[in-house]
C-alpha cells in the first residue's frame, strides 16, 4: 500500500456569499435608484400636462367670461323688453272674474274658471232656469269685455227644497249646468283691471 504525502500547504476555500450579499443589495440599491428616477419623470410629464390643462380652461374662462359681459346687456334688455310685452297682455284674472260674476242672475254661481289661453276663458255656471242661462249668454255677449262667447254644454241636475231623503215630486226643481267658451277683448280687460 501506498501512502500519498502532501507537502504543500493547503489552500484555503474562498468565500463567496458577502460578496453575493454585497451584488444583490447593489441590484436592489440599483433597480430602487432606476424606478425611483422614472417614476419622479414620470410625475414631472403628468405636473405639466395637468398645468397645460389649468392654463387652456383659464384661457377660456377669461374668454366665456368677456362674452357674458358683452351678453349681460343684451340680455338685459331682451328680459327687459320681453317683460313689458308680457305685462302689457295680462288681463287680471280677478277684475275679469268679478266682472263675470256681476253679470250673473241672483242665484247663479260659477262653479268652474280657468284660462285655457291667454285670452280664453272656460266658465261652468249654475242656474234656476234655462231663461237665465240665455240672458246671461246676452250679457256676455254685449259685454264689451267679450269678443266671442260660445255657448258649448247645457246639463239639467235635480235638486231637492229640503235634505230629506225622500222624494216629494211638488218640491223638486231642476237646476242647469251650462259651459260657456269666452274670448276676450285685451284693451278692455286691461281698462277693466286698471279700474279696480
């Protein structure tokens, strides 16, 4: 058998892992240096698009802004001018109302008033008798608030004297319902609502 003699020194063995701790936290350092310049580029680019937005909307506020001065007098005056029309066609709904109700007979009572129109109006009126309806319609129509009365319904209701439940034929009367259309006169209703 043979027995090997090693005379030289022994070599010792490299180690390697401070200097793979030492590579990897340079990578890092690295990478986190490289992502952080990016990302604060990235920021600079948005800052200045966003500022470029800010400085476009104020540009055009300031232009909106001149064209509404120069508008608020033209407006002005249309509001103004319109305004004054409108008021010079209004006929006052309580002088023609009670201007209505004066020609009435002296148990007739209106039941229903509305403008249909500007210068329209629908008028439901009760009465005692058929009598009072055509002298009501004479008065409307030689009125000279009216340009037109149109006389569109006339409905019979009966009603009793008493609020007995019984019916007594002697204490009976009938009662009339009659829808008339009215058109008025706009110089006139505006002097009828001048007056009161």
């Amino acid at each position: 058998m043979l027995v090997e003699v090693n005379l030289l020194p022994e070599k010792p063995k490299k180690n390697y892992t401070s200097i793979l701790y030492a590579g990897a936290f340079l990578f890092l350092l690295l990478l986190a240096v490289l992502t952080t310049f990016l990302f604060q580029r990235h920021l600079t680019q948005e800052v200045q698009e966003v500022n470029e937005q800010v400085y476009n909307v104020q540009l055009e506020s300031a232009q909106i802004r001149q064209e509404l001065t120069g508008l608020e007098w033209t407006d002005a005056k249309q509001i103004d001018s319109a305004a004054s029309a409108v008021e010079g066609q209004i006929v006052p709904a309580s002088s023609v109302a009670s201007y209505i109700v004066s020609l009435l007979p002296e148990r007739g009572f209106i039941q229903y008033f509305t403008y249909t129109q500007p210068h329209s109006i629908l008028v439901d009126v009760h009465f005692d008798r058929l009598e009072e309806i055509a002298q009501y319609h004479e008065a409307l129509e030689s009125s000279s608030l009216t340009t037109s009365v149109r006389l569109s319904v006339i409905d019979s209701h009966e009603m009793l004297d008493d609020e007995q439940h019984e019916i007594n034929f002697d204490e009976v009367k009938s009662r009339y319902l009659a829808s008339f259309e009215l058109t008025l006169d706009r110089e006139e209703g505006r002097v009828l609502g001048d007056e009161q």
